[in-house]
C-alpha cells in the first residue's frame, strides 16, 4: 500500500519517513524505496517526532496502533482527526505551537494519556473531553486564549503538574482543591485577583507561581501549603507581605518582586530555608537585622528600591553568592559585604546616591577595589562607579589643595592608570 493511500499530508510523510522510532529510540523504516507502508515495522514504532514541519494534517496516524509517544511541535495542525482515538497506547501527546482551536470529543478515550501538551495553540477554553483522561499527570496549555475554568478539573485527580500561564484566566473554580495530588500549578500571566480560599487544600503543592496577575492579597490559609518551596508572587498589586506566608517553613525561593511592598513583617527572617529572595522593585526603604537568620541564603536581590544603607548584620550571611544593590539611593557600602566568603558576583551599578554619599570617598574605592580584586563586580558596573566616584575625588581634592598642586595630583589619579 502506497504511502499516499494512508496519508494525505506530503510534508507528514516526509517527517514520517525520518521521524519513527522503536522502543530503543532507534530509527525505523516504515517506507521501502517505492513509498509504500512496510506493514510489519509500523508495528513496532512507539515514537514519532515531527518537529517545524509545517504539517497541517495527521490523517492515518491510527495505523501506529502501538504508539506512546506522538511529538508533533511547531506544526500548522488546526485539529486533530478522530482516529486518534485508537491510539490506546498513547502516553504523551505533544502539540506546543500550532494552531489548535479545540479537540475532537473522541480523545476522551486516550485512557493512557500521562502528558499532553497543548502549549502555544488557540484554545479559548479547556476541552471537557480533557477532564475525562484519568490518567493524566501533565496539563500544560500555556500561552493560549482561555478566559474560564471547567469545574470539570476536579476530575483530573492524577494530575502532578498543571500550567495555565500565559492566558486570561480571571477566576480559578473551587473545585481545584480536588487535584490533591498536584506538586506544580503555574497561573502566571493571567488576570487573577484572588484565588479561592480552597487552594490550601493542595497540600502535596511544591511549586506555586501566581506572578503577574492582579492579586491584592492571598488566602489566609496559604501556610497550610506545608510542602511549598517555590512561590512566586512578582508582578501583583501587594502591598503588604501576610504573616501567613512567613510560615511557610519550606519555603526556599520566595520572589516578591515588581510588587508594591515598603516594608517586611520581621517574620519573614525566620523563614530560614530560603535560598533565594527576590525584592527587587519595590518601594523598601530599609531591611531589619534579622536579615542576619537567613543563614541558608544563596540569592539576595534588591534591585530597584529606596534603600539607603544596608544592615552591617547582612555580613552574617555566610552562604550569600549573588547579591543585586542596583538602581538604589546607598550612602555607604558595608565593609562587612568582604566576609561573605562564598560571594561569587555583586550588582551595583547605580547603587549609590553619589550626592548624598555619607561615606568617605576612598573609603569607598578601597571597598570597591578589594571586590574587584576578587572579581565580584562586573566591568559595567565597575566603569560606570570608576568615573563617578573619580570625580567626587577630584571636586574633594580641589577644595583642599592649592591651584599649582592640581595638575600634579590630577595626573597621579589618572584614570587610565588609576589601580582600581
């Protein structure tokens, strides 16, 4: 039987023709050199890969009755055909980036189906028919047009990673609080303002990223999410951090960032797991020194903020390898910033309030050279500071000095040659 007779799409057939696979992921021949089906290898395929094809149709998928595995990514596949649904078998089904509207009723009987991914299509709902595949663990429909929720959800009580960024989604059902077994639910890039009270039911969630939406404020039983490391929170409407959160013992990357925060309940340090913090872009003015019981802190970023000195405590971090200062109002640099012994790199540049800079100039360049020395500044960072701070030298230099002594003193500071 000829190629052609099964398939109808000749881009299909090409990908076919080097995209099947056995159970050893060894390619397999399925055409002989006459383009017709080579009935008895069919049989053994279990995967086929059809990446950027520009493959528009998948009719005669169904002969590959003992297929698991069914990549067909970055296609112009606008629906699946109905015999899909004869492909028992079926573990994975991946379809990121093509031009999906809906699903065929049919793949309600894809029993086996563990991951389908629908990533990057046209959906402007979840199909029903989804909610009927049990055996599901991987949901992910990222960047497509979905406004609402099926209630329906509750059925998919296997599922173990469930992503719905990137969409439009306003309100999450209730009805979530049955996916019991879920460790990842990302909702980022939506238009969510609050989530269900319902959520804390979730209680084998891992990683939670809520970031960019409209949320105003979280449910109060948040901490009852004992299992959470990862919460991501940047990019809402927050104006104050709740209690609830600073119970999150686990917690060991909370991002807080592009948020609306001035200060921090002092509860916070004590989430002591934390290994990455992100409070950039915010309104913080200050940090406590209980900044100093974050013993097992890795990241520290406050990028884009108001603060003004930083807490000499901030030298306690003994496990600190990445600290962002950019783009704030500082008037000094600890010296306590040299003991972070595991300190790999150093953001500064726009740090520093060069104006009202309370700290002695060459105090300030020794601190700086010594970071250098170590190579924890970056060299952006590193010429843009060399320039201002020279110059702040120089205005100092020339109200102490005499006219005739300048020219001298300005040539020993040459830039060029000056040892920072």
């Amino acid at each position: 039987m000829k190629a052609t007779d099964i398939f109808k799409d000749k881009k299909f057939i090409e990908c076919l023709k080097k995209g099947t696979f056995n159970d050893n992921n060894n390619h397999i021949e399925i055409f002989n050199d006459k383009d017709e089906i080579i009935e008895e290898n069919v049989n053994n395929v279990i995967k086929i890969n059809c990446l950027g094809g520009w493959i528009t149709n998948i009719d005669g998928i169904s002969i590959f009755i003992n297929l698991k595995i069914l990549n067909l990514f970055v296609n112009k596949i606008k629906k699946l055909p109905k015999e899909i649904e004869k492909l028992k078998n079926l573990e994975v089904l991946n379809l990121y980036a093509n031009e999906i509207e809906f699903l065929p009723k049919e793949i309600k009987n894809l029993k086996n189906l563990k991951k389908l991914n629908l990533n990057y299509n046209k959906l402007q709902e979840i199909p029903k028919e989804i909610s009927k595949l049990e055996n599901l663990k991987y949901l992910n429909l990222i960047g497509n047009q979905i406004k609402n929720l099926s209630k329906e959800i509750d059925k998919l009580e296997n599922l173990k990673e469930l992503d719905l960024s990137d969409n439009q989604i306003e309100e999450i059902p209730k009805e979530i609080k049955k996916l019991k077994k879920l460790e990842k639910l990302d909702l980022s890039k939506n238009q969510i303002k609050e989530l269900p009270k319902e959520i804390w039911n979730l209680k084998n969630l891992e990683k939670l990223n809520l970031s960019y939406n409209k949320i105003k404020e979280l449910p109060k039983k948040i901490d009852k999410l004992k299992n959470l490391r990862i919460l991501n929170l940047a990019g809402n409407q927050l104006q104050w951090l709740q209690k609830e959160i600073c119970n999150l013992k686990n917690l060991k990357k909370l991002n807080l960032e592009n948020n609306q925060i001035k200060s921090l309940l002092k509860e916070i340090w004590n989430l002591n797991n934390l290994e990455a913090l992100y409070l950039g872009n915010n309104g913080l003015q200050s940090l406590p020194k209980e900044i100093k019981n974050l013993k097992n802190l890795k990241i520290l970023k406050l990028s884009n903020n108001k603060l003004k000195e930083l807490p000499k405590e901030i030298g306690n971090l003994e496990n600190l390898e990445i600290l962002y200062l950019n783009n704030n109002q500082l008037q000094w640099l600890l010296e306590e910033i040299l003991g972070l012994s595991k300190l790999r790199w150093i953001w500064i540049k726009k740090a520093f309030d060069l104006k009202s800079l309370k700290q002695d100039p060459f105090e300030l360049f020794d601190i700086l050279q010594k970071l250098e020395e170590k190579n924890k500044l970056d060299i952006e960072s590193l010429k843009y500071l060399k320039e201002k701070v020279y110059s702040i030298l120089i205005k100092k230099i020339e109200e102490k000095y005499r006219i005739e002594d300048l020219k001298q003193i300005k040539s020993d500071l040459n830039l060029n040659n000056f040892n920072f």
